[in-house]
C-alpha cells in the first residue's frame, strides 16, 4: 500500500502535541514543569513569611509572585504546547533541521516493512521496531521513537476518509502482526 504526501511544519508540530498529550515522555516533560512551579511557589512563600516575620515591606511582593505562579500552573500544557510548535517550526525552518522530514515523501507499506522514499533519499524501517500507530483526526502516525521521531502522514494526502481509515487501519494490522510474530519467535 503506497502513499503519496507532503510533510509541512505543521505535521511535525502535530506529532509533537501529540507526543506531549499522549506518550510517556511527552507526559513527564508536563510534569516536571508542575513540580518545578510547585517548588517555586513554596519557595516564594517561605521566602515572603521569613521577609513578613522581619517586618521588610517587600515581603507582599513574594506572596503576590507564588499566587501568579500559582494560578499560572493551571495554564502549563498550553503554555508547554506554545512553545514546543514554536521551538520545532524554528528548527525545522532552519536548514540543518530540514533535513529530509519536510517535504515530499513516497510510503510503502508491507506487512514486513515500511519505506520512505524522499527528496534526500530513502529508508527502510521493520515493523518489529516501531513504537506504535496511532490515527487522531488529522494524521496517521507510526510512532518509532515515542520521545523524537514518526512517519506523519496527513489527512490530506488521502482522496476520503475511508483511504484514510484503511490505510491506518493496514498499518495497525502490520505492526500487530509483527509484534506477535517476535513475541513467538
């Protein structure tokens, strides 16, 4: 099964939400952000008791700043999504970030293999190794690294949503059969 499509900075921000909201590291990047506002803002109160104790006139300041904290703790994923899309356009539009994920890509798909045929070149990747295959609303990936890299394959290179549902779906199938095929062997 073969597709034809182009990877524009908008499919490689895409996985990377996606890897934010839904794979382990992406999980723990967001948490670790929580913990680090949280010993901030227990930082800035001890800090302000400690002033208020010994009578400074500053000592509002700090308790004024860990309640800014505070309520900005509820806004880390969207904040940490902002600036992941920005951080990857940038570096995908620098030309030692291009490299050869954007632009035009021709995928096959086997029940053995995948291979990507590119501007720069091709590659060939086992099922066996790859994380997973996962379809949202606008893109079908197939998950190799869960922290950094997947082929993107975007609605839009399908005629409808049914090439589009059975493309993910054979993909599915091809990476579950390879993973019992090396759980037997």
């Amino acid at each position: 099964m073969d597709i034809t499509f182009d990877i524009d900075l908008d499919d490689v921000a895409a996985f990377n939400v996606y890897s934010l909201d839904h794979l382990p590291y992406g999980k723990k990047l967001v948490t670790s952000e929580i913990i680090t506002r949280i010993v901030l803002v227990a930082v800035f109160m001890i800090t302000g008791l400690v002033l208020f104790f010994h009578n400074y006139w500053f000592s509002g300041y700090f308790f004024l700043l860990s309640m800014v904290m505070v309520i900005n703790i509820f806004f880390i994923k969207s904040q940490t999504k902002k600036r992941l899309v920005k951080h990857v356009k940038k570096l995908y539009s620098s030309s030692k970030g291009r490299n050869s994920y954007i632009g035009k890509h021709t995928l096959s798909i086997t029940p053995e293999t995948i291979k990507d045929i590119h501007e720069s070149g091709e590659s060939t990747t086992h099922w066996d190794i790859v994380y997973g295959v996962v379809a949202n609303s606008q893109n079908i990936f197939i998950i190799l690294n869960p922290k950094s890299s997947a082929f993107v394959i975007p609605r839009k290179a399908f005629a409808d949503d049914t090439s589009f549902n059975q493309f993910a779906e054979t993909a599915k199938q091809y990476h579950q059969a390879a993973l019992a095929k090396a759980k037997t062997a």
